[in-house]
C-alpha cells in the first residue's frame, strides 16, 4: 500500500466555528495539524489548499432559498423569525459573520478532496475540517450549515456519470442529512454506525431506514446501544462494514470520521477509546485497497472533547491514510504548548490504556443486544445490495 | 390535531351480509388489512376480522375447505354490536377503548354512515408523531414533583437555554403518586448544558444515566 496522501486544508476553514461555549470548536483542527507535525507525521508538501464551493456547486444538494439566507445571515441580513426555520441562528446553529463563505470553504475542501482521488491525481485525500453529515437540503442542524459530503458525492456523480460511491459514517450521531439527500439512489451506498437514536440526536438511523424506491437497500443504519464498548464496536463495524461494501463495489469510498463515539465525548454515551479510531480507518484503507483501487476520501466530523480526544483520533486517522505508524507517546512540546490552555489534563500517550476503560456491568447485555441488530440488519438489507 | 379523524384511515374496505368468506379473505390479504366493516344499505350492521374468517372454516389441507370458503357467508360469523368511534373523538379515548375491550380496530360512524377505521397501527402513528420522532432532536426523561408549576419551571430551563422543545409528554411516575416523569424531545444535538441546569434545579434526568470512565455503572 503506497502513493500518495494529501491533507486538504487551509487555515481560512478554521473560520467555521461558533465561538464562545459552542462545542463545535475549530481550535480542534489547530491541535490535530500541529500533532501531526510534532509527531514528524504531515509535511509543507502534503497541504492542499481548496477553494470555496460555488453556489452551484452548493445547489446540487441545497435549495437556492437555503443558500441565499445563509447569505443574508452572514452579513447581518434577513429576518431572524424566517432564518430560524431554516434552523439559522438556534442555539445549535447561531449565525457568525461570513458564514457562507465559511462553510462553504469546508465544502469546496471535501470536494477537493474528494476529485483529486476521483481524478487518480492522489490516491488518498483527508479534510478534517469536513463531516458535516447533519446538513439538510433546506436546514441547517446538528452544527451543519451546508453538507459537505453530499456536494462532493453529488458533483463527482455529475462528472463521473455511473460511478458508486459508498459513504461510511462512523460518527456518534446518525448521518442523517447524507442518508436522506441519497435515499433513493442506488449508486451511492449511505452506512452510518451510531449511538441507537433513541436518546440521541438526531433520532433517526434505525435498521429500517433501508433506502427507497431504487435505492431500497442502499441505506444501511448500524444502530449500537448506548454504553457499547470497543469489542462490541468493531464487532459490528466487521461483521457489517465490509460485506456491504463489498456486496456494492464502489468506485470510492468517503468515511466520515466523527471521533464522539469515544468514552469522554460530552454530547453522547457511547464508551469507545482511541482503539476504535485506528481500527476503523486501518480497515476502511485497507477495504478501499481491496474493492476500489485505494480511491479513499477521509472527513471529520464531531468530536466534542478537543483537548484528550480529537487530536489524537484525527492524526491516527491521518497516520493512517498516509501510510505512517503514530509514535506511542505524545510530543513534549505538543503537549507544554495545549497543556497550558487546557482545562484538563492531557493524555501523555497517543494510544488509550485499556485499564483505564474496564467494562462496564451491563456490558455483556449491550454486547448481544448489538449482536441481534447486526444479525438483523443483515438478514434484511444485505440481500437487497448489488 | 390528536381527534380521530386526523389518524383514520379513509378509504375503506367494506363487505355485505352475503360476501363469501373467500371473497372476504381475498379482500384482507389484497389490501394487507385485518378488519372489514359489514355494511347492509349502506348501513353499518358487523364487522368481521382475518381471525374471525379463519376460525370458520376448515384448516388448509381439509377436503372440506373449498366448499366452506365459498358457502359461509360473512354475515354468519360476523361480531355484530360494534363498538364505533366518532370522527371528533380524541385518540386517547379511542386508544383507551380498543385497548380495554381488546379490538383491533374501530370503525369510525358519523350520524349514520362509515366515513372511515382506526386501527392499532394508525394509533402508533399518532403516537410517533405526538413524540416528534420525525424532527431531529435529543430525548430526556427527568424526574418532577406532582404539583403545579413544575413542567412551567422546566419550560423556563429550555426557555433559558434558547432550546426549541420538538414534544413534550407527561405521565406519572412509577412510584405513583408525589412524581411525574417528563418526556422531552428537544430540537439540540447539545443538550448538556440543560442536563445540568435541570438537575441543578432540583429535576434529575434519569435518561439517558450519567456515565463516567471506569465507573463501571449503568
């Protein structure tokens, strides 16, 4: 497995934040690139810097109406009533200056990203500043304001007539806004693996949410009991994950990696450690080697403990789309540099210690509980795939 | 929003006194239904169920099973005094009705004629939609005191929070009386700060439990 990897990036997608208390922080993006450079991992010549998506790059998933009030928004305009049922401006949401322009660098990012392994000019391409699965066709949500992932599927669809792509989605939330924008497509392949919705936002992702009219089958929804572990995590992810895509044979394969899954994310209950986030792109890689010529594209996605987790899961992500083992310890200057900002101590290995995440009591309960929705979920969708 | 004639179903599928069990079968797996009005002049007289068709006549198998199809006739196994619903009834009393007289469905009269059936499933819609499970959203159950003024001063965390509430659902709790337990489906993927505002409030959240690494709990 060699060739060559490029991290899409510029620092004007650091712009696409809400400041103040939000969760949704792009300092995270900071820690992750200079981690990877401290551990001797990225390089000046392995940044790519995109442009900004056009309108009509945003438009072949978001309504014209949509756009324009993230326009307005972003200078200050428009009427805050009318904003907010485009789910503009809530708490989840607020509006900064430019955040058009914001976002819609993120998305040109991803696209970026995406065409340059689509054209064999890389053969890996990671965006961390991307992943914003939540985005709906009309609204934004769950911090998304346009959809990265779905503009870069659907231009690649317009330039490539009749390639598969397949977008695997191991964030802790549902990937609802991918799902639905190719719901009915049976050339693209949504699998999203994520906390049952049950309690969680955004509620939706159950094993029946299976694709419709042509694409019935082609939404696949692994959704795991609150609380599950590592074993039960990668249990899943491999009794799933690679006979679907396999079963599909796509061109491309897009994951999106959102690092909440893990045990000391605020927003969601799923007890994962950093195991989790170098297995999971260990064998996306090695699965877009097997199926589809290596053409893997990487995003980011939510991870709400910037300081212990993030960083380390997005440079194991990087270390492993650029072909490079992570070292075991953290970086002494990494480490005095954030150490002094944050408000908790920080890890001093890039790695989790296992002792530090025993199981818990009713983890043999939340083991066969995942293990009959696998079973389900293959039984009834895998015979649909082809 | 929440009365009968919301949730039923409007077209329906209805049989007469003279329909052979065969041609009422039919009717059930065609329109993949469980329950058929009876109607006689228009006039609604039974109803009959895929269960009721079945105990009629002889097993799959059984010789005598043609000639039974075609010679029983619906008006001889029907259920007469139906219990019917009105088009203005709320669901929860015709939830209530169905649950405790142990029915599946209910055909809905208004004055004199069938305009239309609820059945258990139209009711779980109603209810998926009551609970906002179609708009994103994260759900609680906290705990509150039965007393007035409660589910207001839990309103007033939401409020403070700038957080838009997608349903909100009160039952009592499972000790009985002196608790409630409110459902609540928020339009946030961030619900952490009124987790805290609300516990600090003296309302715990009971779901989804708190959990820490190597706690072990939960």
């Amino acid at each position: 497995m060699s060739g060559r990897a490029v991290f899409v990036h510029d620092a004007a997608m650091e712009e696409y934040g809400f400041g103040g208390e939000h969760p949704f922080n792009p300092m995270r993006l900071r820690m992750t690139i200079e981690l990877c450079e401290s551990l001797g991992l990225l390089k000046e010549s392995q940044f790519v810097a995109p442009e900004p998506a056009t309108d009509e790059d945003l438009r072949t998933v978001h309504y014209s109406s949509y756009v324009r009030r993230v326009r307005m928004a972003g200078r200050g305009e428009g009427d805050l009533e009318d904003l907010a049922r485009y789910g503009l401006g809530t708490q989840d949401n607020p509006i900064f200056p430019d955040i058009h322009r914001a976002c819609a660098h993120v998305v040109g990012g991803t696209f970026r990203a995406a065409r340059l392994v689509m054209n064999g000019e890389v053969e890996h391409a990671m965006c961390i500043s991307g992943g914003l699965h939540h985005a709906m066709r009309a609204s934004a949500s769950g911090f998304c304001i346009y959809n990265d992932a779905g503009v870069a599927i659907a231009r690649l669809k317009e330039e490539h007539p009749g390639i598969k792509v397949a977008y695997v989605d191991t964030d802790v939330h549902h990937g609802d806004g991918v799902q639905w924008m190719f719901y009915d497509d049976p050339e693209v392949l949504t699998v999203s693996m994520h906390e049952s919705g049950r309690y969680l936002f955004p509620g939706t992702g159950g094993i029946k949410e299976d694709g419709q009219r042509e694409g019935h089958g082609y939404s696949v929804n692994l959704p795991l009991e609150p609380f599950t572990q590592d074993d039960s995590f990668i249990e899943s992810f491999e009794a799933v994950v690679p006979e679907v895509l396999r079963a599909f044979g796509p061109d491309l394969i897009l994951s999106q990696n959102g690092c909440d899954a893990h045990a000391l994310d605020p927003l969601a209950h799923l007890s994962a450690t950093m195991r989790i986030y170098e297995h999971v792109p260990r064998r996306v890689h090695e699965l877009a080697h097997e199926i589809c010529g290596g053409r893997w594209v990487a995003t980011g996605g939510g991870g709400y403990d910037i300081w212990r987790v993030v960083p380390r899961a997005w440079t194991a992500l990087w270390a492993a789309l650029s072909h490079q083992e992570m070292p075991d310890e953290m970086p002494e200057d990494w480490l005095s540099k954030w150490g002094e900002e944050s408000p908790v101590k920080l890890p001093p290995f890039t790695r989790d210690d296992a002792d530090d995440y025993p199981p818990i009591k009713r983890a043999a309960e939340i083991e066969e509980r995942n293990r009959r929705m696998v079973e389900d979920l293959l039984t009834k969708v895998l015979p649909l795939i082809r | 929003m929440l009365l009968v004639r919301d949730w039923m179903a409007r077209e329906v599928v209805t049989v007469e006194t003279g329909t052979t069990v065969a041609e009422a079968l039919a009717l059930c797996r065609k329109h993949g239904i469980r329950h058929l009005p009876v109607l006689e002049g228009g006039r609604l007289i039974g109803v009959i169920s895929d269960r009721d068709l079945r105990s009629a006549t002889p097993a799959l198998g059984d010789p005598s099973r043609a000639e039974a199809l075609e010679r029983i006739r619906v008006g001889d196994e029907m259920t007469r005094d139906v219990a019917t619903a009105r088009p203005e009834d709320p669901v929860e009393d015709v939830a209530a009705a169905m649950y405790e007289g142990n029915i599946g469905c209910l055909p809905v009269v208004d004055g004199d004629g069938l305009v239309g059936i609820v059945t258990s499933s139209n009711l779980m819609r109603a209810l998926a939609q009551l609970v906002g499970v179609h708009e994103p959203g994260s759900r609680l159950e906290v705990a509150l005191p039965d007393r007035p003024g409660s589910l207001a001063e839990i309103a007033g965390i939401m409020r403070d929070a700038g957080v838009n509430v997608v349903s909100v659902l009160v039952t009592l709790g499972p000790d009985g009386a002196g608790q409630r337990i409110a459902v609540l489906r928020l339009a946030t993927i961030n619900p952490v700060r009124i987790v805290k505002d609300l516990g600090e409030a003296g309302y715990p959240v009971l779901w989804p439990p708190e959990m820490h690494p190597g706690e072990g709990g939960a």
